[in-house]
C-alpha cells in the first residue's frame, strides 16, 4: 500500500503536487489528467495510480507496471508561465529531475538518453511521456506522465532498452513514498529554472547525457539515419552530424 501520510511528510513543494489523487486503477494517468471532462484544472495536480488498464509509452508502446510495485503517474500543468515557454524543453525537466531525486536518495548513477529516458547502467529506469491539449496554437493543458520501475524484478514484453529497477541496481526494496516526494520536490526546483532559463535546464541535461559526441543511429519507424550526436538545440531538437552537414531530427531513438 502507498502510505499517503508518509508521502505528505515528505513533500515540500509548494505547487506541484499540492492537489495529490490517489487512485487504485484507471485507463492511463496521462489520458485521465488531459481529458477536459474530468473536470481537474488545478496546476501542479498530480495523479497517481495503482495500476494503468491502458497505460502508454513514446510510439505507442504499452507501459507495462506491475501493480503496487512502482510509480505511475502524471504532472498536469495549466499555468500560462510554462506552456507559453518552449514547453518541449519541459521534456527535458521532467526526465532530468527523475535522474536527480535517483542519485539523490541512493546514489546511483544516472545517465539521460534523448529525448527522456533515464537509464542506470545502461538499462532503462524510467520513461517520460508528455502529452497536450491545445485550441488553435496555444496549449491548453499539458501532461507529463511518469512512469519509474521502483521495486520490480521481472519484466514482460519486448524491450529496445533492457529495463531495470532502483530495487533490481540497489538489492534492496525501496520505499515508493520516498521516490515520489523526492521526484516531485527536485521537478518542482527544475521548474523553476525553467521559469527563468530553459537553456539553463538543457545544459544540466546535457551534462547527464552520455551518447554527446558519440556515433550513433535513429532509428524513426523503418527509416534509420546514422551520425554523430553533435548537440541538442535551444528547442530540445537532435542534431545529427554527417558528412559536416547538420540535420535536425524531431523524433526517434537513439543507439549507439
Ligand atoms: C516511455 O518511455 O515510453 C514513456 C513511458 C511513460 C509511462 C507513464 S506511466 C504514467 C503515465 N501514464 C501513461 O499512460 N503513460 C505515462
């Protein structure tokens, strides 16, 4: 059971989070939070659920979590300050403060792959879905979903990325109540300097991001491109280095 006393303890933001709804099952946090009709509008609202019926990652994938044994969650945020920014960059936000909290509470090393996975030793411990909701060219609402492998050991399905757990790299069960507020506590502190500098929360992206300068390939669907990962723009787009030309890709994963 998640301990919403112990969560609340821990907790010392002062917007994200705030309004907390905790639930045992739901289709996907993020389908829940973006859906007008549901009637939540609060800034900073965080949904969290037990177990998503139709939870879903980057391409469509299904994001399988067992119940009770790790985070599921979504961010929603209505306030004009972020959503009028580059918001893309929020991305970027979310996925780094998941590597932040991590190393905070156990010291483990982290490492960023665009455009938001967080991986310790490579493997993947946690994936970002952002989501919006828009009328006419301006965002209306907008969603981060979560999803941190906390306490799982097995894992179904087809993976690009061998998953892992903070339970499967420490040996050891881990408080889920912790993660959370952590998380919360450290994207809350990122938020903010979105606020004031989204290139700010690039660089510290960046510095967590090993595949830099390296030879990689995207691949998009059928299609694969090969390069150099020369740097990230102002706008959160790749940008894939061949043969001195420059080619910026919006979508795709990244390998080595
Ligand atoms: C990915 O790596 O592909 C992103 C995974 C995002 C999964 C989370 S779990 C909570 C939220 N609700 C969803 O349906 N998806 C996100």
């Amino acid at each position: 059971m998640f301990s919403l006393e112990n969560f609340d303890i821990k907790l010392n933001t002062d917007i994200i989070g705030r309004n907390f709804i905790y639930t045992d099952e739901i289709d996907s946090t993020n389908s829940f939070l973006l859906n007008k009709s549901n009637k939540f509008s609060v800034d900073g609202t965080v949904l969290l659920a037990e177990k998503q019926e139709k939870g879903h990652g980057r391409n469509k994938k299904v994001w399988y979590s067992t119940r009770g044994y790790n985070l599921t969650f979504s961010i929603l945020l209505t306030n004009k300050k972020y959503l009028e920014k580059n918001f893309n960059i929020l991305n970027f936000a979310a996925s780094l403060a998941v590597a932040n909290a991590i190393e905070n509470i156990y010291q483990l090393k982290t490492e960023l792959k665009w455009p938001n996975d967080v991986l310790v030793n490579g493997k993947k411990i946690a994936g970002i879905l952002m989501e919006s909701v828009s009328r006419g060219n301006k965002i209306e609402r907008l969603v981060i979903g979560v999803g941190i492998n906390v306490n799982q050991i097995l894992f179904q399905g087809n993976f690009n990325i061998t998953p892992t757990s903070i339970k499967l790299e420490l040996n050891e069960t881990v408080e889920r109540e912790r993660v959370l507020a952590e998380y919360l506590n450290n994207f809350e502190e990122v938020l903010a300097k979105f606020e004031a500098s989204p290139a700010e929360v690039l660089k510290d992206w960046k510095a967590k991001c090993g595949l830099l300068g390296e030879k990689i390939s995207i691949t998009d669907g059928e299609k694969t491109k090969y390069g150099v990962f020369d740097d990230i723009d102002e706008e959160g787009f790749l940008l894939l280095k061949n043969k001195g030309k420059i080619e910026k890709i919006y979508y795709g994963d990244v390998n080595i």
